[in-house]
C-alpha cells in the first residue's frame, strides 16, 4: 500500500509512482502540509484569476506548480487531459534552487 493511498484524496487527483514515492518520503508534517495543499488546489486547479494553478513555462509548458513557500516544497502537477480538473501529481520535492524543476522534466 502506498503511502498517499492513507489519505482521502480528491477523485480528481492521482499521483505518478515517483510523486508517490516523493509524498511517502516526507516527514509526517510534511505530509500533512502538502496533502491540505493538494486539497484546496483540488477544488479548483486550474489556473488563475479564478483557479489556484500557477503555470508554469518554457520545457515545462502545461504544468502548474504549487508553492509552499515557508516550507521550501514544490508540487509540480498537470491536468489531464488539459482542459479537465483532473491533476496528476509529477514531483513532490524541495525547492533546491532549480532541482525541483529539472527532476520534473526527467519524469515526463
């Protein structure tokens, strides 16, 4: 069982195995920070003014990222298929500069 799988996500979020494996790695209040984060940019995830998705460009062009800025974490997610509300998880991870970012274009 996965880690993410003991959360009650919405049904329009799902994660790929390594963001997976990125959200099991964090630390318990971590966990719970991102997951509330998840959630409320669930409700409505795409972008601005009226979602809270905040696009991201260049070679990742149709990606949104999350920023929890007092903590250092990125969430980098798309919508799939692009005009649905449905997200799916890419990268979990600490900002590191532009590590995040880099990490993200590996995996897709």
């Amino acid at each position: 069982m996965s880690s993410s799988s003991k959360y009650k996500w919405p049904d329009n979020v799902s994660f790929i195995n390594a963001a997976d494996k990125d959200f099991s790695e964090l630390d318990n209040s971590q966990r719970i920070i991102v997951f509330k984060a998840i959630v409320k940019v669930a409700s409505n995830p795409k972008p601005r003014p009226d979602g809270f998705g905040k696009p991201l460009s260049g070679r990742l062009a149709g990606f949104y990222k999350i920023k929890l800025r007092d903590y250092g974490i990125r969430i980098i997610y798309r919508l799939v298929p692009p005009d649905s509300d449905n997200m799916n998880i890419v990268i979990i991870g600490m900002r590191a500069d532009n590590e995040v970012y880099d990490e993200a274009r590996v995996r897709i």
